[in-house]
C-alpha cells in the first residue's frame, strides 16, 4: 500500500443477541396470547414472562407486543420475531443435541396427518433418519383427532397436524386458511342440502364445514366418508361431493371454489407441533422437533410435483 491510500474502516453496528430464554416466553405468550396462560405454560410467574417479552423488544429494539387490559397482540414485528424464535431455538436444540454426550438412538414414534404426506415433511423425516441412522422411526399416519388421542395415551411420542386455531396447544408451524374444494365442473343446488365428503367424526375439517353452513343458515348431508386424503380427493374429483383442506394443500386434481358457490367463509387451522411429556426430553424428540421447527412453514408446504 502507498503512502497515499487511505485505509477506510467499516464499523458496524452490534448485532442483537437474542435469550433462548426469552425466546421461549415470547413463544408462549404468541400463542396464548395471555401472559397469564404463558406463564402457567411454561411453569413460571406471569411478572417473569412480561419481563423477558421486554428484554427481548429492547434487545431487537422494536416494539413486539401490543398489550392493554384485555388483549395481547403481536405487531408486525412481533409476528416477524415468532419466525426468528423457532429458528433460533431449533438451532439451539440441535447444537445442544449435537455436542451432548448423548447422541440420538432408539424408538422415536411419530404421528402425521395424512394431508401432511402431501408436503415436504417426508422428506424432512428422510433426512432426519439418514443424519440419525440409531433412531428407529415408527411413523404412524392417521387422523389429527386420533393421533392427538394415541399423544395423550402415551402411544406417540410426537404428534405434526392440524390443531384448531389459538388452542396455545403445542409449537405452531404454520397457520393456513381453510378453502371449500371440488372439480371444475361442480355446481351446486341451493335448493338442496350440500353433499359433504368427510372424514369420520370427529374431525376438524368436517367440525368446520358444518358450523360454517349452520351459521350460514344451509343444509347439508354426508355423500360420502372416506378415511384418507386419497379417498377424500378420489371423491370429490369425482362429484359425489364437495370438501375442504388447508389452502396450500389443494392438489391438482381439485379446485377451489369460489363467490360463486355461495358458500361460507371456513376460517382459518393451525399445523402445530405436540411433543409427549413424557418423552420430550429424550434426544431423538428434541432433534426430530428441532427439525421439523427449523424448517419453518416450508416444511408443510407441498412436495414438489
């Protein structure tokens, strides 16, 4: 270098630290959006969720928590932060679960929705069993009501499915809106009850077809029950009824419809994340969680064709 060339210095500003434990109290209180049902989460007082959620706004240096006397509510930022948390937390999980002296091994069992083999979550399971060839996946893919039933038995030891929306129950992964589906040629009487292909009860998606059309003031019957996705598209792609699914999960084979069919608004589902108690320290479940939570929404979102 010349004695005449400056030598020009970048100082950047610090890059915030974020505290998985402050991290985990803004997860709780995003979805109970009640400090108190937070704190009883998470087996601490309600003055410590309240204090972490604060030290971690002045860490990012953004306000994440609308709060008044009778809400809680996230701002933009703070939805943007839910994001960031499960990243950062999966992260931390899987570094802990890396650098323990106990690596992964044995039984893990796992419950899916059947919807969700339509996403990319198989192969978030395939990785997962290549990176941990001593864990012995027993997958079992069911009903959402179901396997939530075999979670509280004791009989899973991690549940991935649909939840209703704000239950707090379980890590969320994605929120999705329920949409109406049949083919495109499906047309229906408004003279006449609307032909539902369901699951058999109880089921979400059919608990919600039938209050949206109770409120709606419709009638409706039951055209046919299928216990599978496949059955549910095979049925409605073949008219004998219509459906719904979560808005990103629409195959090709279906359509969804529109103003036009008149009807109701079906509101919105959770794809949450439940882990056994029992079992939710073991490593095979905290790195089967941290995988899953890392991949973020994108993990249940369709499977490329």
């Amino acid at each position: 270098m010349s004695s005449g060339e400056a030598v020009v210095s970048v100082v950047q500003g610090p890059v915030p630290g974020f505290d998985p434990v402050q991290l985990r109290s803004f997860l709780a209180l995003a979805q109970t959006h009640s400090f108190t049902q937070a704190a009883a989460r998470l087996g601490v007082r309600q003055s410590t969720v309240s204090q972490h959620v604060r030290k971690l706004e002045v860490a990012a240096g953004r306000t994440l928590v609308h709060r008044d006397t009778h809400s809680v509510a996230l701002t933009p930022d703070g939805e943007a932060m839910t994001g960031f948390a499960r990243s950062i937390l999966a992260a931390h999980e899987s570094a802990a679960s890396y650098f323990s002296a106990e690596r992964p091994r044995g039984r893990l069992r796992i419950g899916m929705s059947d919807d969700l083999a339509l996403t990319r979550l198989p192969q978030i399971l395939r990785d997962f069993r290549a990176e941990n060839p001593r864990v012995d996946l027993e997958l079992r893919v069911d009903q959402s009501g179901t396997l939530h039933r075999r979670l509280e038995n004791d009989r899973l030891d991690i549940f991935i499915g649909k939840h209703p929306r704000g239950s707090g129950e379980g890590q969320l992964v994605k929120r999705e809106r329920l949409v109406w589906v049949g083919n495109p040629s499906t047309r229906l009487d408004p003279a006449q009850p609307v032909p539902l292909v369901v699951y058999p009860a109880p089921t979400l998606s059919g608990s919600a077809m039938q209050e949206a059309l109770e409120r709606a003031g419709l009638g409706y019957r039951s055209a046919c029950v299928c216990r599978g996705v496949n059955g549910l598209i095979a049925a409605v792609a073949a008219g004998i009824g219509v459906s719904c699914l979560a808005s990103s999960l629409v195959p090709v084979q279906l359509t969804r419809l529109g103003p036009q069919h008149r009807l109701p608004e079906l509101g919105q589902i959770d794809l949450v994340l439940l882990t056994n108690p029992r079992t939710a320290d073991r490593p095979a479940s905290r790195a089967l969680a941290a995988a899953v939570l890392s991949s973020g929404p994108r993990g249940l979102s369709p499977s490329a064709p």
